[in-house]
C-alpha cells in the first residue's frame, strides 16, 4: 500500500493554457450554454401560452432588471448584501482562522473539537435565524451574525482538518530549522492547512450566502432577499426572477474573482490540490 | 478534561519523561477510562458533556437575561410540555415528511440525470455551466417564486428541497465520474467489459465517493432550506415552531427547536450519511491514493 | 505462430491548443511470437508506452497495422490484457473479485471462474488473500494481482507497461524472478515496456531497442540466456553483461547523436532504421 503520505498532485490535469484562443473558447463554452438555456426559456414561454404574470417572458425580466437598474433599488439592495456578506466574511475569517489552527495544532483539543464541530456545522446558518433575531432584533446586526455563523463553523472545522493532514516530516523539518511559534504559524500551519481552508471558505459561503438570503427575506428592510420577498408580495414575478438571476450571477462572481484566484495562486500553484468543493 | 490532555500529548510527542510504566502504575479507573476514550460513542458524545455544562452554568450564573437564554432544565421542561400536548410530535413528522419527499426524489432526478450529463464528455461540457449557475442561485431565493406558482403547499417545500438536492448532487456526479481514474476504464476494457459494464462496475463504484459528499452536501442545503421554507412559508414544522416561538417571546422553545433539529442531523448523519459512507469510501481505501500512484 | 505483428507503426499527435503536430512514433514495425517474452526499451518520452497504447487500443495508431492473433486491433479487448504500473485495481472489488473480471465479462458460471481464480492466485502467491481489498496490499502484491488478473483471462498477448517501476528495488527484484518463473512454467506471450536495461535483460527473449522520438526501431537484441533464469546465477554469467552493455551502448548512442544536436539531428533520426 502506498499511503498517501506526502502529498503529491492527485490528478494529472491537462496544462492551462491561458492564450487569446482558449480564453475565447472557454468563455464560449461557458455563455454558449447559458445563452441556449435563456433561448429554451423564451421559446418555452411564448410556445406553451402560461400566463405572463405567473411565468414572465425573458424581455420582461430585462425591463425589470433596467428598472432596478435605473431607479436605484439594484444598487441600495446590492449594497447591503455585499456588505453584510463582506463583514460577515471578514468577522469569521478573523475569529475562525485562528481558533481552528490553534485546535488543530492540539492533537488532544481537536479529537475533543471534531464532533462538535460537525454537530455546529451541520446545525449553523438559517437554523439560527430565530434566535438571532431575538438577541440582536431585526436588521443588519441579525445577518450579520448569521453570514458570520453560517461562516464560522465550517472554516473552524477545516482549518482544525487543515492542520491535521499537514505531513509530520513537514512540521519536524520546520521544527529542527529552528521555526518559534509564531513562525510556525505563519510559515507551516497557515499555509499548510490551505486547501483545507479554501474548502471551508467555499463550503462556508456556500451555507453563509443562503443564510443571507433567508436572513434577509425574514429580518431586513433592505437587500436581495428583501427584495425579492418584497416583490412577491406584489405578485411582480419579472422582478423575483431578475433578483434570482442577480443573486446567481453574484455567487458565480464572488466564486470567479475570489475564492478562484485564491486557489490558483496559493493552492494549484504549489501544487497541492485539496478536497474537491462544490 | 485537562487531566487526560497531558498523557496524551506526550504519548503523541514521546517528550514526556518515563513514558513506559506509566499506565502501569496507574490503577484500574485509569485502564476503564483509556478504554471509554476508545470507544466510539464515548468519543463523539463524550465532548458535548461539558458543552452542556458550561450551558447550565451561564444560565446558573445568569450571565444573559432570563428572556435572552434559558437553561437546560427550561428547555428540557418545555420538551415534556410540548410531547404532552402533541405539538412537536405533529410538527416533527411534519419536517421530516417534507424532508423526505425532498430527498427521495432529488435522489430519483438528481442520480440519473448527473450520470446521462455526465457519460460523454461533450454533454458535460455543455451543462456544467448551468448546473453551476443553478446550484449559484441559491435555492431559498426560489422560494418566493415557487410560492408564487404553487402557493404555500408541500409541494413549495418539496420543490425547493428537491432543488437544493438535485444541484450539488449532480455536480458531484459530474465531478466522480471526471474522477474515476482513466486506467481503470482501460483496464476493465482489456478485460473485455462492454460499455454497460464498464458504466455498472468502474464508473458507478468509481464516482461514488464523490457522490457520497455530493449527498452530504446536498442534505446539509436542504436541511437549512427547510428551516428556511418552513419560517417563510410558516404553517408547521421545526422551522415554524422556532419563529413562532420566537414571535410571541418563547426562548425556550427556540431552544428547543435548534435542539431538536441538532439531535435530527445527527441522527441523520449516524444512521444513514456515516454507515454509506464506510461502507464505499473507507471500505475502499480511498480510490484518491490509487490516483496518486497512477 | 507470430502472436503480435507490428508493422510500420505511426503516430502523429495534434496538440489541441497550439494545432502543433508532433511525431511520437515514426516507423516501429517487430513481431512477437506465440510463447515469447519481448521487451521493448527506448529513452524515456521515447514513445514506448504509446506503442503499448496503441496496441492495447487505447490509443488510434495514424499509419501502419497491428495485429494480434490474426486479427486487426480495433479497440481494447480481452485478447490484450495490461498490467498497469499504477496496477489499476478496482479499489472497491475484492481481490477475488478483480481475479474474476474478465472471466465474469465473459459469462463463465461462478464455481468454474472461482476455480480459474484460486489457481491463478495461487500462481502469484497470492492464495489466502482472495477477500482483502486491494488497498491492504503491499505494492508488490498489487502488482502480483494485476498479473493474475490479466492471466486468467488467458490473453493472446499480456501487454506489461513498466509494471515494477513504482516498486521499491527489492521487491522489484523479487517480482522479476516471481515473472520469469511463471512465465517459464506457462509460457504466455508477454510484450514488456521498461526503461530498465537489466530489467529487460534478464526477463526477456528479445528485446526492441528503441530510439528516441520520432522512435523508430534501433535494433532488435536476442537474448540467449538459458532458463530458468535466477537472478543470483543469471546476472554472473558473461553473457548477460555483454548483452546488457551491449543495449547500453545503443541507448548511450542515441543520447550522444541526440547531444550533437541541430545539423545532424534530420539524419540522425535516419540512421537508425538501417542500422
């Protein structure tokens, strides 16, 4: 058997290229799809005769997305979901890096952690909603904790995980060339932990960004799921689903331009690829 | 807690000084306790012992005000209370009936479709993007709209417990399947496989514990995006148990609610995620050293 | 009877983003006869394993034929059985269940497949192991299952690509000797790529020197050791160094031509062919 100890590249991927042409193709096969997707949806609509005020037609959703553009309400909602999610990020990176790092170091500490921290991952996030807004009353304070608990747990748990399948051989080299603590937190541990903790921050955004919008819809005068709720209340089914699509459109954003470059500069450039995320 | 850290630790490290005989010169409460840390009851129960120690001392020392967290005791109390009068027993088999709806058939949709995209190469080109920009919509914004279609029904709740199945779950089909190892496909072809057969025995087995985590990841959405239904949509269930709750002022039944939904997953988790998952993955030995070889 | 026939072998492969085209195979044209052990050697990225490739059909050859058994190859199939040298086991099959695959592909009934399986375990030591799974295994023994897999399916040709390569060299020596006996007690007809001279000396009766790419064949050595070979005694005897230097100067010269470099690099890859 050959244990895998040290940590080579699992999977062979074929070179990146990153050329006028496959940059080109790549963004074809990316839109292409998408594009064939909105294509089915208006043909589908006008084809089956449903009622337009049930199931509105793709120019309608564009007039609604013009009209949030336009009046303003694009970019008050938009405003406060990002800042809520970016404090909310921020908050848990800040509170949860160093918590889970410091268990993880523990071999002792996070035998005792693991199971609780399954237990809070599982549980963190909308589960909370209700109490949150008992402690902290409806409004930003509310999302905020949520973004920040849905957050925290899972980047908790896979750095403490992060730390625990760095090689030992790598933690005794960093040790005999003489690293002190602080070092060794810097220099081994954080990055060692790495790909385990882009998991996390992908897992727990996943669970944060939900949280957002279900913290929103209940708890907040303003945001993408206000405004979404607010508009089924009006039965304005063109704006619902031009919130959806910016909802969508601003995952696959935040997951393009930030978690991303983050793998491919830290984790795929020394060559370690960590658990596959989804 | 912190009188069986240190043995440990030095165990590990082998820092600490006469190492050997030490359990030896222990006594027999020593070697019962060694062998209930073995224990794998012991070990994930064990931990949340003195969680909810320190619970009943923040709520003994009255460190939050009585009307922002209650105590075990309350909590525990309002439990019996709400089994007497039926209202949790009725609410549970409510969660767990959607529940279940939800996962039964964004299993029955999310399995087959994930392995049609995913056979030929081309097809899961073509849909990867919008599996990905469905799984970016997040499932609870569909809430409104679906409530739109089909008013506040069980169906609403399936149709977005279905939704927050069928995503993560036929990504993670799509991504198995990319995974299974190439040389095993070659292998099984020279053996003399057909395509059917090299789909049942390699691909399936081999995409697996991707799926495993696809389902993991699946349930642990829909869980929340019931919770979530269930406060928006507000008719019964855990969820609205908790926001009603919490409407009219009742802590404690807050509590409860998250207690309960905590005791649920890990019910969950021990009797059906965990056992599939030892079964495939771990059973295996994890199909991800093999790659590392090849 | 000729097992394998190789004949003007050509591969030329486009790469997908620069539309470059590279030649990996130029001209590989040998045989391989029924009951024969043949090795084919070349430098590393000389194109070996693309040679095996194509043969097992994995891979599309663009020119040339190759035939086994009398037929054309057309795809993988149980006639080529490969060991791998990342032995490619199913991890979640038994050890028993990755013996019988090929047998069970081919309908044979459970109490006869399970007989076929002991027996072939048994061969390559393996017998007691029937209900591990392949991850409780050591290296070796998972390269001794990826030949009982292959064997009991009893192929025309069992293709080997370096299966010892990512094995520790003790065990590797010892999985020789383990080859050679079965293949002197059984006689399978065995096409064996490596990049290890010694390797390829003492398990074969000829050996495919190849050159470097675009490869073409270098010269085809005869190995007239006598078996059964054990490496104790067969690596003593004179001959086996004369042959073994006699591959390393081939390999050595296609290295010095490959150092000389540009000018004579278009008729260098020439030469070869005639020598």
């Amino acid at each position: 058997m050959t244990a895998p100890t040290a940590r080579r590249p699992a999977v062979r991927r074929p070179p990146r290229r990153r050329g006028v042409r496959s940059t080109a193709a790549g963004a074809l096969w990316f839109f292409g799809p998408l594009a064939a997707l909105v294509a089915a949806w208006a043909v589908a609509v006008s084809a089956s005769g449903a009622p337009l005020r049930v199931f509105p037609q793709v120019t309608d959703v564009l007039a609604a997305l013009g009209e949030l553009w336009t009046s303003g309400d694009l970019w008050r909602h938009l405003g406060a979901s990002l800042r809520r999610t970016g404090i909310g990020m921020a908050l848990a990176l800040v509170t949860a890096l160093p918590f889970g790092i410091a268990l993880g170091a523990s071999r002792v500490l996070s035998a005792f952690f693991l199971p609780l921290l399954r237990f809070s991952v599982a549980l963190a996030g909308i589960a909370w909603i209700p109490i949150a807004t008992l402690w902290f009353g409806y409004g930003d304070r509310a999302v905020i904790f949520i973004v920040w608990n849905a957050m925290f747990f899972a980047l908790t748990y896979n750095a403490m995980l992060g730390v625990r399948q760095i090689p030992t051989e790598l933690l005794r080299a960093a040790r005999s060339l003489g690293t002190g603590r602080l070092r060794m937190f810097w220099e081994i541990l954080l990055p060692g932990a790495l790909p385990s903790i882009v998991t996390g921050l992908r897992v727990g955004l996943g669970y944060g960004w939900r949280g957002l919008v279900a913290a929103e819809i209940i708890a907040s005068n303003a945001g993408l799921g206000y405004a979404l709720f607010q508009a089924q209340k009006y039965f304005q089914t063109d704006v619902i689903i031009a919130s959806m699509m910016i909802i969508g459109v601003l995952w696959l954003l935040m997951d393009r331009l930030l978690l991303a470059p983050l793998e491919r500069r830290t984790v795929e450039r020394w060559g370690m690829t960590g658990a596959q995320g989804t | 807690m912190t009188s069986t850290a240190s043995p440990t630790r030095e165990k590990r490290t082998g820092r600490g000084p006469g190492r050997h005989g030490r359990g030896a010169r222990r006594g027999l409460a020593w070697r019962m306790w060694r062998r209930c840390l073995r224990s794998g009851t012991f070990r994930t129960l064990g931990p949340f012992v003195p969680v909810v120690a320190l619970w009943w001392l923040l709520d003994a020392l009255e460190v939050f005000p009585e009307s922002f967290f209650v105590g075990p005791p309350t909590v525990v109390d309002k439990l019996g209370e709400l089994l007497e009068k039926g209202i949790l027993p009725g609410y549970l088999s409510d969660s767990l009936t959607r529940l279940g709806y939800g996962v039964g058939f964004g299993l029955l949709i999310g399995l087959p479709l994930g392995f049609a995209v995913a056979m030929s190469r081309m097809v899961r080109r073509a849909f990867w993007p919008i599996l990905l920009f469905f799984q970016a919509v997040a499932d609870i914004a569909w809430l409104p709209i679906v409530i739109v279609w089909f008013g506040f029904s069980l169906t609403t709740v399936t149709f977005v417990l279905v939704y927050t199945i069928v995503f993560p779950l036929m990504l993670s089909v799509v991504a198995g399947v990319e995974q299974v190892p190439r040389e095993l496909v070659r292998a099984a072809r020279s053996l003399g496989a057909g395509r059917l057969r090299v789909f049942l025995e390699v691909i399936v087995p081999g995409a697996l514990p991707s799926v495993a985590g696809g389902i993991r990841t699946g349930l642990g959405y829909g869980w929340r995006a019931l919770v979530a239904a269930e406060i928006i949509v507000g008719t019964s269930g855990i969820g609205f148990m908790m926001f009603d709750a919490r409407r009219v002022g009742d802590v404690s039944q807050v509590f409860l609610g998250m207690a309960v939904l905590g005791a649920l997953w890990y019910a969950l988790d021990a009797l059906i995620l965990a056992p599939f998952e030892r079964a495939t993955v771990e059973r295996w030995g994890m199909v991800r050293a093999m790659e590392a070889d090849g | 009877m000729t097992a394998l026939k190789i004949d003007r072998l050509n591969k030329v492969y486009t790469d997908t983003y620069s539309g470059e085209e590279v030649t990996a195979i130029a001209d590989v044209s040998f045989t391989v006869r029924e009951g024969e052990f043949v090795s084919v050697l070349g430098p590393s990225g000389c194109g070996k394993t693309t040679v095996l490739n194509i043969v097992a059909g994995f891979v599309r050859q663009s020119g040339g034929t190759v035939v086994v058994d009398g037929r054309p190859v057309d795809g993988p199939g149980p006639d080529r059985g490969v060991v791998f040298q990342s032995h490619a086991l199913f991890p979640w099959k038994t050890v028993l269940g990755n013996v019988v695959f090929g047998l069970r592909m081919r309908g044979v009934p459970r109490a006869e497949r399970n007989a076929t399986a002991e027996e072939f375990l048994k061969l390559v030591g393996l017998d007691g192991f029937a209900h591990r799974y392949p991850h409780e295994l050591s290296g070796g023994m998972q390269q001794r299952l990826g030949v009982a897999r292959v064997l009991a399916n009893e192929p025309a040709v069992m293709l080997m690509d370096e299966p010892f390569a990512s094995i520790d060299a003790q065990t590797r020596r010892k999985l020789q000797e383990d080859l050679t006996g079965i293949f002197e007690s059984r006689r399978p007809t065995v096409f064996f790529v490596t990049h290890d001279v010694d390797e390829a000396v003492f398990l074969s009766d000829r050996i495919v020197v190849l050159s470097r790419r675009p490869s073409r064949v270098r010269e085809i050595v005869d190995v007239t050791l006598p078996r059964p070979r054990r490496w104790q005694e067969t690596a003593e005897l004179p001959e086996f160094r004369r042959i073994a230097n006699q591959v390393n100067d081939l390999l050595a010269g296609d290295e010095n031509e490959a150092a000389d470099g540009g000018a004579r690099a278009g008729d260098a890859g020439g030469e070869p062919g005639a020598a």
